[in-house]
C-alpha cells in the first residue's frame, strides 16, 4: 500500500529551479528499490495506474518503491528529466520531440492512443458551444511545448484557421483544476484543453461543461507515453522492466475491478465517485494492455510535428521510442 505526503517545489527539488510543480509527492513506503516516477499532470486518468499500483502493492510486489512527483506539463516535465531528477516520466507523446533535440531519455511503452482522453472544456456562461466557435478565440494550454499545445495548433491547422484574426490565441494556465477554473472564470480564455475528465466535473458541478473530446478532429495518435531516462536504461535495465511489467498488470487489474479503480482515482483526482465512474467507462477501456507502439498513431504524431515544424522532416521515428523493455507475452 502507498501512503502521500506533500512537499513544495523548493523543498523538494531546489536543484530544478522551478521546474517540478508543487503539487504534492507521494511515497509508496513498502521495502522495494527507490524509483523516481513523474506525471506530467495530476488530473489525467491516463496516468491512474501509477496510484493504482502503488495502493495494491502491485509495483511493490515487483520490487520497486516508486517515489511520485507531479508536474504543470510535459515541458515542465522533460525539464526534470533532462535535470536528472527523474527515472520515469509519464507524459505526452508529442514529447518525443525533446528526445529528437537531445534530452537524455528515450519512450518506453505506449499508454493510450485515443485522442478522446484530452478536451476542450468551457466556463458556465461560456458563448462557444462548439469547436467552430473557438475560430479566432484564447484557449488554454499547460504549457508551450506540450501535448495542449499541439493539440490547439493542430485544431487550427485541421480548420484551416490560418489568417492572423482566425489564429487561436494560447494562454499558459497550467494544468491545476484551480488553475483553469481561475482562467474560464475571468474570461482569461474562451476555452480550456484540459482532460475529459475535468469537463465532465464541471458539469456536476454546473461550473462548466465538456465542449468536445479531442477525437472530433485528431486520429489514432502516439497520445500518451512513458519516458525512461537514459540513466537508468543504462544503469539499471531490470528496473525499467519491473516498472513497466508492473504497469500493465495494473492495467489489467483496473479493467476488471472498477470498484476499486474509481475510488482510487477520485481520491486522487479530486473527483466525485459518480464523475469518475463515467470516466472510467469512457476512458479506461482505451488503455493499452501491451505498451507496443502502433505504426499509425506513430505516423500521425510524426505528421503533426512536421506540421508544426517542431521536429525536420528526416527524423527517424524509431530512434525516438524502444519496445525491448515491454513485458514479453506469455509463450
């Protein structure tokens, strides 16, 4: 089992200078090996399983103490990383795009490919009220360089909102509940992209709604992703193995015991019960139970940094990612 307990960014991690979000870090303290597991944000369902594991005993039972710190978006998160202060991060998949410019880390396992785990999500007296009506709008993203960033681009380009007055118009608000809240609230943005989650909350609460899943323009994409440092690839190969074995036998787990998943995950999340009952039966059926990276959802994500011109047109997709650390099927 895992207990929490809550730091700030400068108690602990002063050496990062401001790049790790102080959100809160949790122990699991069961004898097993230190491992130091990030999450690019805390309200996101896709990186559940680390609590859930951690709460079962299922990443004790491999030998492993994860050590978990959370972060305000991918580009927070590939800071620490290049910083040395991670061995795991759990992001994006768009952050493929700091391994090709160099950071010391390679993706190791695939977590979801579905578009629909990411929304665009509106305040209670919001004036949009579909997708098209954000033409021209301020949208929220985490942060620049992160998945919320590619995915407002990538909502212009699918438009053809190419003319400066069509533009949206990014906001850095963070990934924090509070955060976007604040945001839709005072007008700051028009719409938020935050997780699905988080608009299906705002309607229970009649703070806001669900505008639209991100699936209603993007396909089958590298969505999000597990990052090992190349550190602990090189030092200590077998703890990645635990880890990654560890997370889709969790996987597993939650897909047959939603009882147990959702009351993690509220807890966690900040959540209703009820709210998060309706993400899992949207939401986690869509984890992937292998960590293989499919050739489609690789192609697209590889499309939309040339898109973007984030990353040359040349890079090799498969120097970015590794799959030698997957668990092996059973023979």
């Amino acid at each position: 089992m895992g207990r929490s307990k809550s730091m700030t960014c400068r108690t602990a991690l002063t050496a990062l200078a401001g790049s790790l979000a102080a959100v809160r870090m949790s122990v699991a303290w069961a004898a097993g090996e230190p491992l130091r597991v990030g999450k690019a944000v805390v309200e996101n369902v896709g990186f559940i399983p680390l609590d859930v594991g951690m709460e079962t005993g299922i990443f004790a039972k491999h030998g492993l103490a994860i050590e978990e710190l959370n972060f305000a978006g991918g580009a927070k998160i590939a800071q620490a990383m290049t910083a040395g202060a991670l061995d795991i991060s759990l992001s994006a998949g768009p952050d493929m795009q700091f391994v090709a410019k160099g950071a010391p880390e390679i993706a190791i396992g695939s977590i979801a490919e579905f578009p629909g785990f990411m929304a665009y999500v509106v305040g209670a007296n919001s004036s949009v009220h579909s997708l098209d009506d954000l033409r021209g709008k301020k949208v929220g993203i985490t942060s620049l360089g992160s998945l919320t960033d590619w995915l407002a681009e990538e909502l212009g380009r699918v438009r053809g909102w190419t003319a400066e007055r069509d533009r949206l118009t990014k906001v850095t608000v963070g990934g924090s509940t509070p955060a976007v809240l604040a945001a839709l609230k005072t007008s700051q943005v028009d719409a938020s992209i935050s997780s699905a989650q988080l608009g299906l909350q705002l309607g229970e609460t009649g703070e806001g709604q669900l505008l639209s899943d991100c699936s209603a323009y993007v396909g089958t994409i590298e969505l999000y992703t597990m990052f090992a440092s190349k550190t602990i690839v090189e030092r200590n190969p077998d703890a990645v193995r635990r880890f990654l074995k560890g997370w889709y036998e969790t996987v597993d787990f939650m897909k047959s015991h939603k009882t147990e998943t959702v009351a993690i995950a509220a807890k966690v999340m900040g959540n209703s019960t009820s709210v998060q009952s309706r993400v899992y039966d949207r939401l986690v059926g869509k984890l992937s139970s292998t960590g293989k990276f499919a050739p489609q959802a690789i192609e697209t994500l590889k499309a939309s940094f040339v898109a973007t011109k984030s990353v040359d047109q040349s890079v090799d997709m498969k120097a970015l990612y590794t799959e030698e650390f997957l668990p092996k099927p059973p023979t």
